[in-house]
C-alpha cells in the first residue's frame, strides 16, 4: 500500500499545502485574541522564543518521523518505537480540533454575506454575541438555524476538497487561494493604519510589558499556541511529510513554512490592534476597555475596519472574509487529513470510504454541538483543553520517547532528514530536543493543569468546565487507547 501512497506534485506544492496549513484561522483568529489577553507587546518575546524552542524543533522532528515511515501518527510510530497509542492520541486531537474548527469557518462564512450592507451596524460587539451568535446562559442547547446551516456549508466544501486528494483536492485549493488572501489581508492592514486611534492600538501590540513577562500564564499561552499555529504536536506536518517524494530538502521547506506563517501572524496582530485604537478612539476609551470576549475578537474589530470604508467597504469585507474562509478551510483540511489518512494506513480504507466515514461523522457531531446558544462556550473551552493539552500533551510524548528514551532513534532521523536538506540540523537539534523542548513543554503542561484545578478557565462555573473540557481529555485518552487495540487490516509487508 505504500507505495500507491499520493505524492505532491513538487516540494513547492507541499510548502503551499504546509503554509496553508499554518496561515489560516490560526493566525487572524486566534493569534490576535491570544496576544490579546496575554499582554498585547508582552506576549512577543515567549512567542518568538517559543518558536525556536519548540515549534522548529518539534516541526523537523515531525517531518522526519512522517518522510521516513511514510504513513500517518499511528503506524508512524509504531514502526518507529512501537507507540501507536501515541499516534491515535494526536489523532483524536486532531478529529476534535475539526469538529470545533467548522464552526469557527461557519462564523466567516456567515460574514461575507453580513458584509453587503454592513449589517452588522455600529456595534459590532453586540451583533456578534446577541444577534449572530444568540449566545447563551451556561450550557444553552436551544437550537440556532443560522449556526446549522452555516456549518453543512462548510462541511460540505471540505468534504468535496477532501474527496479530491492530496494534489487534486488539498494541494490545488492552497494554490488558488492563498495568494488571494495575501493580497486582501495586505490591503486591509494598510487601511486599518490608516485609522485615526490606529497609533494607540499599535503601541499595545509592539510594546513590551516587562511585568506581564513575569507570569507563566504568558508563556503557557506562547507555547501552547504555536503548536496550534504551526500545526506540530499532533500529527498534521507529520502527514504531510509523508506524501513528500523521497529526495526532498525538508529543512529548508520547514524554514519557509515557519517564517511564513509568523509574518501573517504578526501582519494579523497590525490589523487587529490598528483596530482596537481606532475603536477606543472613537469611544473614547482605552484599548483595554474597547472589546471583551477574546475569541470574537476578529468578528468584533474586523468589521469596524471594514465600516471605515465607508460603502467601498461592501465589496471588500465580502471578499476579506470569502478568503479568510478559504484560508480556514485549507487548515481544516490539513486537520481532518490526519484522520483520514491513519484509517486508510491501518484499516486498508480507500480515500472515498475513508473521508465519507471520518469527515462524515464529524459533520454530523459538529453540527449537532455548534448549532446552539453555547457554541462559542463549546469553542473556548474545547479550545483550550485540546490545544494547551491535548496537542502539547501528544508533542511532549512524542519528544520524551525520542530523545530520552529511544537516543539512537533521534540520531537516525536526524540523518534521514539531512540527506537532501539545506540546512543540517545537528549538536544545537539535539540539545533542544533532548532539553529545552520537553522541560518546557512539561512545565507548561503541569502549571495550566494546574491552573485549571486551582482557578479554571474564562469564568466558567466547574461543572460546565468538567462536563466540557474534562469530556475532550477522556475523548484523548479513550479513543487513544481504543484505537491501538484494532487489528490491522493492511498486511505489514505494505505498511
């Protein structure tokens, strides 16, 4: 089976594919809330240095493991140490991360068609929380028709991309549509600058709260979201890598993705924080005061950048958001591709069967989940744990096993990925690896769980944080195991 297994059609196709990945929802969405919350200009340094800690590291180390045993988590690292469990927990994180993550498109979707006429009115806040959303009181299950059909919109196009393949579904979306979103993205940052207040909200972003650098709280955030933004940890490069052609410079691609996907996060921060001065401005308020609710922070300042247009602003708020869209859309591909893949290496599924099943159900839960008055509590929550958890939690194993306890392990794959790279990883690689990497990430992980034991999360009551979070983690841990425990279908000479 493996060697009927999809290739790109040239490493350029797998570094638009792999930056798609990354540039996405990830980087307008949740980059600027995130940065938010933890500080606005505080927050650059633990992310930059969270970059070069852990994201480069753990990115190569997944290029490696997946360009070697060309196959997805599971059987990647059974043939590597006989982890498969390992495999299957990035699996479940991914498949949940899809399931949240169609909502969070459905809400761009919705807003191209808000656009026309800026129906969303003066108080964009207000719109997206009240009118849009219909939020409610604690776990409100009512049902919300607009939500609904937001999201079989967006399942559907990702199941017709995904029924496509690796170059003609996954491969050639990223390639129609990323430019465009560059070139959009670009125009409506120049004009967001252009906003009287825009200065105010700038010098939140850019400068550094030495004090806010104090809390871990911070870091935890840092680390936490660049494994969602670089999509290491739990599985995604790893499966792209695996569709790469043997003689393949994956060093140098890995350094291009990276660097790319940071300048549009940081081209996103602009955006936003332009923005949020701009919104203070004409409050007349401070940039703290102007917005609340983090995670609607794109649906609340982007359109007030978009109302600044005046009427020109129709079109382009249409076309920013039908991009954006797209954009996410080739992240959630990326997500789900894990998935798909891992059932098509251990059960011999065919790529139909495979996406109809494990894209299909994931339809059906998401749109049962996040078409009510909760769906944004289900979003943050489910968020949190399966990022700050789940992914760094799978990125963290998948070291420790490596570098502590399988050494030889971390010299072999660090030939095979210096046989056809530009850049040679070595000493510094492995000192990373083997130190900085994991005792970071470990203390990441054991002070949010401990943060979330002592002080939970976002202000919600326990019994909803339990029901919620702990549920997603139990999902992890028993469809992990689970898993693991089926038999191969495909015999072992072919995998």
């Amino acid at each position: 089976m493996s060697g009927n297994r999809e290739n790109w059609s040239a490493r350029s196709g797998f570094i638009i594919a792999a930056i798609g990945s990354a540039v996405g929802l990830g980087n307008i969405w949740r980059f600027p809330y995130v940065a938010y919350e933890n500080g606005g200009g505080a927050f650059l340094v633990p992310y930059l240095v969270a970059i070069f800690a852990a994201g480069l590291p753990l990115l190569y180390l997944d290029y490696a493991v997946g360009h070697k045993f060309r196959k997805a988590p599971p059987l990647a690292y059974k043939k590597l140490m006989n982890s498969e469990s390992l495999g299957w927990w990035q699996v479940m994180v991914t498949l949940v991360i899809g399931i949240y993550y169609a909502s969070v498109l459905s809400w761009a979707g919705s807003y191209m068609y808000y656009a026309i006429g800026q129906k969303w009115g003066a108080d964009t806040q207000a719109f997206f929380f009240n009118s849009y959303l219909q939020n409610g009181e604690g776990l409100a299950l009512g049902f919300v028709p607009t939500l609904f059909f937001g999201l079989v919109i967006v399942w559907a196009v990702v199941m017709f991309i995904l029924y496509g393949g690796v170059r003609r579904g996954v491969e050639l979306a990223n390639k129609i549509f990323m430019p465009l979103l560059v070139v959009l993205f670009t125009i409506l940052v120049i004009q967001a600058i252009r906003l009287p207040g825009a200065t105010a909200g700038l010098n939140a972003f850019f400068t550094p709260n030495w004090e806010a650098m104090g809390n871990y709280k911070v870091w935890l955030a840092a680390f936490g979201h660049i494994f969602f933004s670089l999509s290491v940890g739990f599985g995604i490069m790893l499966t792209y890598a695996s569709y790469l052609k043997r003689k393949t410079n994956m060093t140098g691609s890995g350094a291009v993705v990276a660097l790319a996907n940071s300048s549009f996060e940081i081209l996103a921060g602009i955006g936003v924080f332009a923005a949020l001065g701009f919104m203070a401005f004409s409050s007349g308020s401070t940039v703290e005061e102007v917005v609340s609710g983090g995670i609607g922070l794109a649906f609340i300042a982007f359109p007030k950048i978009i109302s600044s247009m005046g009427a020109g602003g129709d079109l382009f708020g249409f076309l920013f958001f039908a991009s954006l869209t797209v954009a996410g859309i080739t992240s959630m591909v990326s997500i789900l591709e894990v998935p798909i893949s891992a059932f098509q290496d251990k059960l011999g599924w065919s790529r139909k069967k495979s996406v109809s099943i494990i894209a299909g159900g994931s339809a059906i839960v998401s749109t049962l989940i996040f078409s009510t008055h909760s769906a944004i509590t289900f979003v943050d929550i489910i968020d949190y744990f399966a990022n700050n958890i789940g992914i760094v939690g799978g990125g963290l194993l998948s070291i420790i096993l490596v570098s502590w306890f399988r050494r030889p392990l971390l010299s072999q794959l660090q030939a095979h990925i210096n046989q056809y790279s530009s850049i040679k990883l070595g000493a510094g690689w492995n000192f990373l690896l083997t130190v900085i990497t994991p005792l970071s990430l470990l203390v990441a992980l054991g002070l949010t769980i401990k943060s979330i034991v002592a002080e939970g999360y976002g202000g919600y009551p326990a019994e909803i944080l339990w029901l919620v979070g702990g549920g997603t983690l139990a999902l992890f841990i028993v469809g992990a195991i689970v898993l693991s425990c089926l038999k191969d279908k495909v015999p072992e000479e072919e995998n």
